[in-house]
C-alpha cells in the first residue's frame, strides 16, 4: 500500500483518488478551494442548479461510467436534441417538415464539410470552442448522446466525493501547495505531506507553475481556450421549444438547461451561455460579445433575471501537445486533467487521465 497525495479535487482529482484508493492505496485530496469539483461544478441558487458555464456529459463516456461504478442511483439526464438547436441564418440542425433542407444538413454534417456554417456550428457546440474540435463529441451531439444533468454538477461532483469519504480518503479543501520537493508535497501553511507518489491533477496553469522544475525545458507550451459566461434563471422562456442557439458569427452559444432537462424544475428558463475567444480581443470585449449574443437570442433576459452569474473570463480548455499520464512517472509524478494527452476532451479527457493515473500509481512507486 503506498501513499498517494492527489493535488486537486476536481473531476481528475476525484477520479484519480478514486482509482487509486480501489487498487489499495492510501489516499489523501488536496484542493486550493473550498469547493470541491473545480470548473465542473454548480450551486444551488433557491433550489436551482447554476454551474459555470454550459457543460453537457457524454452518454456512456468516462466520466458517466465513473459514476454509474460508484452511484447507487442513476443519474437524471436528458438528451440535447438536434431538431430542437437553432443555428442563425441556416435554421435548425435537424428541421422538422423541410425534408429537402433536412437531407442538404445530413449530407452536410455526415461529409464534414467545415466551410458550411451548419457544420461549424455543430462542431462549435459539441467541442466548446475548442479550435480543432472533437470529433467523438460531434458525432455524440448528432446522435443526441450529449446530456444535461438534472441535479446539476455538484451532483455528480458530490457523487464521487461521497463515494471517497464512505472508503476513507481524506479530502483537505482550502490547501494552497507551494510545491513539490522530492515526493512530498508542500503547502503554503508549512504542512508537508510525505508521499510515495503524487498526481497532479490541478487545472493546467497551477499544474505548470508546480512542475517547471522538474520538466525544465520540456515544460509543454499548451494554449488556454478562454471564454466569457453567463447563468441566467428568467421568468420568460425567450428560446421557446429550442433547446439551444449556435451563433457561429458571434462565436458563442446560449443553452436553455430547463428545455433540455425539465426536472431543473425551473418554471420560465435557466439559460447558459458562453462566448468563446477570438484572437486579439480582450475580456471586457468578449463578455460585450456574450451580452449582444444574449440580446439578439433572448430577448427581455435582463428585465426577467431572478438569478444570475457571469464569468468574464474562464478556462475552458486547453490546446496544444498535451503530456502523457506517465510522463513524470519517474520523479514519482502521475498526470491528470483535461491539459494531458487522451482520446477525449473536456470533462470526460479530465476523467479519463484521472483513470489512468489512479490504476497505474505502481509506474510511479519508489
């Protein structure tokens, strides 16, 4: 049994620690927050779950399979239908009662065909502004296998945090690491946790800033994909039937979690947008974007908030010539998150390495 240190308490962190403590190791969570889950997560707002931006779980991807294995009680999903997202100037992805159109999509979309703004828009939504895009979740979002979650993130987030704390795994919020000497980790507050091996699963920024010196010069030059959001609860239904709205001209999307899940519970509309970065522009000139997007597709939003959180500038991903799971593994290092090399993306390449890493913690023992 070895002593494994997990930095970071999100879906790889959580993932990794759970892996790890089933192939028998003791295992500590550390996290910077007080909030468990890192970018995917929510809160409760008055009974309503508001995350961080719109975020939709692959049926039956890692990060589903991770919590069917550790969940009594399955999860409440539903379905992003293509009939029901409105792409502006081209129409529905799926129209209903315009076969020809419908076919012109189909042949469209089923080709790849990247210089159409039906497949761009496609392609936008189901990889998050991600400049190459995923191909696995472009061709999910197609066959309607991309879900919204009815209990919202911090559901499944407190899933796999019960499941830790039912096996033991200690779960330390509100711990700053300084860095990492030599197996053992350090804190900010002088604490320092002596360990067999450590997984890295922070967000790609902190991690870089942790493992400089020990990659030096094959440090990976990884690029963030930021975006502005915003969650909106309103008492009007502005998006009416759709479930959501691709502007590909305004490089951005606006989702409506009530149409899509209705046991939200929410009685007018629960809204998530996101405007994706544009080379050049700043922050304060991408969150004007994310308003005129919100302006021109619901319209009356900002007379109807009830409730509302705006991000003007978050991480969604990264880019670039990610690292193996394994590749520090002999400085007693593992990987995890959605900045290492897997064959998915966002939170479900987050549960992957975190996968990876927690089974083969053996590659990284003394």
């Amino acid at each position: 049994m070895a002593r494994v240190t997990v930095i970071g308490a999100g879906v790889a962190g959580l993932t990794a620690a759970l892996y790890a403590t089933t192939a028998g190791h003791q295992v500590v969570v550390l996290d910077r927050t007080a909030r468990l889950g890192g970018r995917a997560t929510s809160e409760h707002v008055n009974g309503v779950p508001f995350g961080f931006g719109p975020h939709l779980m692959l049926n039956n991807g890692p990060l589903a399979k991770v919590v069917k294995k550790i969940s009594r009680l399955k999860m409440v999903t539903a379905p992003l239908r293509i009939d029901r997202i409105h792409v502006p100037g081209t129409g529905m992805l799926r129209p209903r009662g315009d076969v020809r159109t419908a076919a012109a999509h189909r042949s469209a979309l089923r080709a790849d065909r990247r210089e159409e703004p039906i497949v761009q828009a496609a392609r936008l939504l189901s990889g998050m502004g991600c400049p190459v895009g995923s191909d696995e979740r472009t061709r999910a979002l197609l066959k309607q296998r991309l879900n919204a979650i009815g209990e919202g993130w911090a559901g499944v987030v407190g899933r796999m945090a019960a499941a830790l704390d039912e096996v033991g795994v200690l779960i330390e919020p509100s711990s700053e690491v300084e860095g990492i000497e030599d197996r053992t980790v350090v804190l900010s507050d002088g604490r320092r946790f002596e360990s067999d091996a450590i997984v890295v699963a922070c967000g790609w920024r902190r991690a870089r800033s942790l493992l400089k010196p020990m990659m030096k010069e094959a440090l990976p030059q990884l690029v963030p994909v930021k975006a502005s959001t915003l969650d909106v609860q309103i008492t009007s239904q502005p998006l009416g039937e759709r479930h959501a709205v691709v502007d590909v001209e305004r490089h951005g999307v606006v989702l409506d979690l009530a149409r899509i899940q209705p046991r939200t519970g929410v009685e007018g509309s629960l809204l998530s947008a996101a405007a994706f970065e544009r080379a050049g522009e700043t922050a304060e000139e991408r969150t004007q974007r994310l308003m005129a997007l919100m302006d021109a597709h619901a319209l009356g939003w900002r007379e109807r908030t009830v409730e509302q959180r705006l991000q003007t500038s978050i991480t969604v991903q990264t880019s670039g010539d990610k690292p193996t799971f394994d590749a520090l593994a002999g400085q007693g290092l593992m990987l995890a998150g959605e900045w290492v090399a897997s064959p998915h993306h966002l939170s479900d390449a987050a549960a992957f390495t975190g996968q990876m890493a927690g089974r083969h913690i053996a590659k990284a023992l003394p």
